[in-house]
C-alpha cells in the first residue's frame, strides 16, 4: 500500500490537527463538495482533533518527565536523580548551642540530660519544639556545666513488621522529615526486643553482605523510603523483624535567628539550673528545590562521594547544607601564603555572612568521610571588599514631571538593587562598571547621562594595645600612572600621636601617616608601610593607633581598572555610594549629596579579616 502524504503527523496545535484531518477526508471522491463547517462531521472532527491533540501533548509529558532535565515534576526529578545515587536533601531543623549550669541535690557523679529533652521557641505566635539530639552528660569534676546543642523538630517514630509474604514498603509518612536525624533498629520480634542499630549506607564500596546498613531514597509527595540490602549488598531483615524508625519533622528555615526559649520543668532529673544562649539558631533549610536537585545531581555524581578538587568541596557542602548560599573553596597552594596540605572554606550563608563556630565543626565532621589523604580543611570568615562609587546624575528637567529628589531616590534605588543582583556572594566575583553605569542611566528616563568615579575600600580594626602589622590586600592593581603619582591611598581618621590623623601614599611605593593643620599636611611619619601598585597589597606596619572613628579603620584605593575583581574569601559590596544630581538644562545642582543605604554601609569584617593578614 502507498504511503500517505494527505496527513501531517508533524502538526501538534489543534486547528493544524482538525486542518490536516478536513483536508485528508475532503480529498476522498465520496467527500467531493461536502460542507464540513455545517455539518455534523465538523463535530467528529473536532473531537478526532481533540483526542489527537490531547494525546500529543500527554505523550510529549510523559517524555519530558523521563529526563532529569526536562522533567517538571518533583516525584519524576527524584526518581532521575537516583539514577545518579543522589538523594534530595530533605529539610533541616535550625540548632543551637546552649551553655547549662545544674545544681543537683546530693553530690552525684555525673548528670546526664536525656536525648529528646524539650525546649520550647515561640515565633510569630506560634510554638516551636527543640530537643537534644543526644544525651549529655555533666560532670561534678565541671562543675555540673557544660554545653549542649537542641534542634527544631517534632520526634516521630514507625514501626514496621517484615513480612516476605506481604511485604510492605517502610516510607516515613511525612514531609519536612530531617533525613539527618534518623535512626534505624531492627528489633528481632515482637516477644524478642533485643535489636540491632542500622547505619545509612553512605560509601557503597564498603557495603558487604552482612553490613548493617540501610538505603534511602525520596519517593512519591516529598517522602523519604527506607529500604534494605539483598544479602549480597547489605545485610536484608528477617521475617517477623520488626524496623523501628525514628527521626524529627521539621520546620525548616522557621527555625532560624532565634534566641530565645523555654526550658523544660527539670533537666537531668533536677529542676534546678540556668540555661545560656551561646548564638541564636542557625542550619534551618527547607527540602531541596527541584531545579537545584537537577543542579547538583550530575555534579554529585561526578565527585563519587570524594572531596578531591576544590569543586568537590564546594558541591559537598552545598548540597549538605540548604541555609548556604554560596562557598568558595581553594587550595593551599593557591593560599597568600602558600600552605600546602591545607584546603581553605569560606562559606556565605542565606542570612548574614559569617557562620558559627559550631557549624564549622559539624561541617568538618561530614566531610571526613569524603576528605583524602591528609588534607586539612580550614574555615575563613568572609572578607568584604567595597565599591565606593561617586555618582553625579544628569537628568532632562522638561522631560518628566518628577522632582530632582525624586530622580535622585529612584537612582539609590538603582544602586542597591544592583548590589542585591550583581554581588553579594562568592559567585558573584566581578563589578562591572559599565553595567553599573547602565543601571544609573535605566534608573529613569529623565536622566541622560551620569558620570561615576570609583574607588575601592577595606576595613580592620586595630589595636589600641599592640602594635601590630596588618597586610591589607586589595588584590586588584591601583592607579600609579608613573613614578611619584601621589595619594593612590587613603584612609578614614584615627588618633596618632595625641593628632586626628590619616594614611596616603607618596607614589612610590610608601605608606605614610598625616594630619592637616591649616589645610596643609604635616606628616608624623614618611614610612608606616608599603604599598604594591601591582597587587594591590597595602602593608601597615607596627600600627599602634590611640583610638579611631567608629568601629573600624577604612583604608581607601584608586582601581586602575573600574572593573574590580574579587579572589579566594573576599565578597563585593557596596558602600559609601554618594548621589548628586545635575539638571542639564541649568547645569545647576538640583539635589545635593546623598548616600544611598546598601549592604555594604553596615557590614564589617569578621574573624579572620581583622587578624594581622587582611585578605
């Protein structure tokens, strides 16, 4: 039989379906001057049409939801991923630290407080349970004081009966389960409680047949499935076993910045003690989105759960820990210094920029099972480098009814969106100028030109006690056209020598400290440091101040480009951004200076950017 060509398959869009079909049945000699608009057979054919373009679309779904990329729902992009043996990360419950003083009756030994022990957090009106993911133990020898960690999340345990003849499938049936909170017994029967503990399987390679592990995996609606080995590949359950799961059900970033709470009526079987804070709740996360399941699966597998490159590091971290927003990680060799054997993490979380000193120890404990070798792994805080940009606006007066403040609110408007889109994290690591400038420009359509200047900006907090040398590293070259070009440098007031004094730099390379007195400068000394054109590493040497404006010292610099670039632990921000704005018909200022309220105006460095070495 011919082929036939009267039919287009190719055509997917309801009116080219129902086309294709009049134009097939009215080319048929018992069709010959047959109205199919009036007719009956127009109504078939909508419906042939329907049907055709309902199953076209319904098959190009279910083709779609069989590739991790293209799939659209979350129970077909879980079940791609695990193809890759990547699990989603499930909702976290926020944690933190507390420091406890109990005061027994009698002279016990020791203390312990119970795993599950509650505390109570209201947010909003609503309450908030956290409880101790382990038990702890006090000691007379401290005092009966110690510090303990609590965890946001409700404690929910399942049991399940194994039966080889109906068997059943071991979902915890909730969401917001914290994966990393589960544990697994495998009790022998209902009459024989003893059981056996059973550890998640995280490193296939070490799996044997009799290991006690179990399997995890997300399935249908945002649960998560235990499952068990074959007797080749971990050990399997018997029949009458019975599997004990408990784990928390969260609330994700719910839980997060809070310090305050309720404790419970006694602790360790005594109801007297105090309770400290150390830091408000961190580490809350809700389950991972799909597009970054689809992100991260492929890179997941692409490190092997091993932390090798640098990269390793970063998917690790990211994928272990939903409140993070960005990480950058580099190896000792690419260290200013060099520290070879070492790797160096610097994390930015959702909220805030800096993480705590109890996160950073968690972190470290999940990356031992991945770390090689002797590698050391090193946190350091962020840095901040700042862009202080002076905006002068030219705007068309007869081109739109806003006043000059008006235009001037909409431009610092501008400039802190552009800080919240274009910087602001590790990924973000370039300021482009001509993007910024772009930005001023959109900011209306009155403005027709804006001239902008930059400089770049980082702050440290001296002593008032030690004289101590800080290496200041802008890491991008300065402005030094040639030998002896003056002031490249400069620096917010601070107290030497009993005068209000500042930094500059005589353009060949030296630091020196000033103070003005009649306008003029008079200099107290001609070698407080060194400058590198070239690097951008400013030395302040022996620094000795009496005292300094607000809560840090600014050094200032002239870029020699005005795009600035960010290295290793630095984050871009912007500070300072001063608006002025010009009408262009009168050339009169319109609007006096104003400073635009960004990030970067509050922010300090923290931990390691106030030590001697300022990177």
């Amino acid at each position: 039989m011919a082929a036939n060509s009267a039919i287009s398959v190719t055509s997917l869009d309801f009116d080219a379906i129902k086309t294709s079909m009049k134009t097939y049945i009215s080319s048929k000699p018992e069709f010959t001057d047959y109205n199919f608009e009036g007719s009956t057979i127009s109504m078939i054919l909508d419906l042939l049409a329907y049907n055709t373009y309902q199953n076209a679309f319904y098959t190009s779904m279910i083709g779609n939801e069989m590739f991790l990329d293209s799939a659209q729902l979350r129970d077909s992009v879980a079940s791609r991923a695990k193809m890759l043996d990547y699990v989603p990360r499930s909702a976290r419950g926020a944690s933190a630290t507390l420091n406890i003083e109990i005061t027994p009756t009698g002279a016990p030994d020791t203390v312990t407080i119970d795993k599950g022990s509650e505390f109570s957090a209201t947010v909003d009106g609503e309450s908030y349970k956290f409880v101790t993911p382990e038990a702890y133990t006090l000691s007379s020898n401290d005092l009966y004081t110690g510090d303990i960690t609590i965890t946001e999340g409700r404690v929910a345990t399942h049991r399940f009966t194994v039966s080889t003849t109906s068997p059943v499938r071991y979902i915890l049936p909730n969401e917001n389960v914290d994966t990393t909170s589960i544990t697994v017994d495998i009790q022998n029967s209902a009459d024989d409680q003893n059981s056996t503990r059973y550890n998640v399987a995280s490193d296939i390679s070490q799996v044997q047949a009799n290991s006690a592990v179990y399997f995890l995996q997300e399935v249908e609606d945002s649960q998560y499935e235990i499952y068990f080995g074959d007797n080749v590949i971990g050990k399997a359950p018997d029949d009458s076993n019975i599997v004990i799961a408990n784990y928390r059900v969260c609330n994700g970033t719910v839980g997060n910045d809070i310090n305050s709470f309720t404790s419970p009526s006694t602790l360790g079987g005594f109801d007297t003690f105090t309770t400290t804070v150390n830091a408000s709740t961190a580490g809350g996360a809700d389950n991972e989105s799909i597009e970054s399941i689809k992100f991260n699966a492929p890179k997941n597998y692409e490190t092997q759960n091993r932390a090798v490159l640098s990269e390793d590091y970063k998917r690790i971290i990211l994928r272990d820990n939903g409140d993070f927003q960005s990480v950058s990680v580099w190896g000792g060799e690419e260290n200013t210094p060099a520290i070879f054997g070492k790797v160096f993490i610097s994390i930015k979380p959702v909220n805030g920029f800096t993480i705590s000193s109890q996160r950073k120890t968690d972190i470290r404990t999940q990356l031992k099972k991945y770390n090689v070798l002797s590698i050391d792994p090193e946190f350091v805080d962020a840095s901040f480098l700042y862009i202080k940009p002076t905006v002068t606006v030219r705007y068309n007066s007869k081109a739109t009814t806003l006043s000059a403040i008006a235009v001037q609110t909409k431009v610092t408007s501008a400039i802190v969106n552009f800080e919240n889109t274009k910087l602001g994290t590790f990924d973000s690591n370039r300021f482009r100028y001509s993007q910024f400038v772009q930005s001023v420009d959109d900011a209306d359509q009155s403005i027709v030109s804006n001239l902008t200047l930059i400089t770049i900006e980082k702050r440290f907090v001296p002593s008032l006690t030690t004289s101590t040398t800080f290496n200041v590293g802008f890491d991008n070259p300065l402005h030094n056209p040639h030998a002896g070009h003056k002031f490249t440098i400069s620096s917010s007031a601070f107290t030497f020598q009993s005068q209000t004094s500042y930094f500059d730099d005589d353009g060949n390379g030296n630091i020196r400290i000033y103070y003005l007195l009649n306008s003029s400068r008079v200099y107290l000394s001609q070698t407080a440091g060194t400058v590198n054109y070239t690097t951008g590493l400013v030395t302040i040497s022996a620094f000795l101040p009496t005292a300094f404006v607000g809560s840090s010292v600014s050094i200032f610099a002239n870029p020699k480009n005005n795009d600035v670039d960010s290295v290793r632990n630095q984050i871009l921000l912007i500070a300072g951004a001063t608006v002025s704005v010009v009408d262009d018909t009168t050339t009169v200022v319109a609007a006096n200076t104003v400073t635009a309220t960004t990030t970067g105006v509050t922010t300090e460095n923290s931990g390691s950017s106030v030590s001697p070495l300022v990177y």
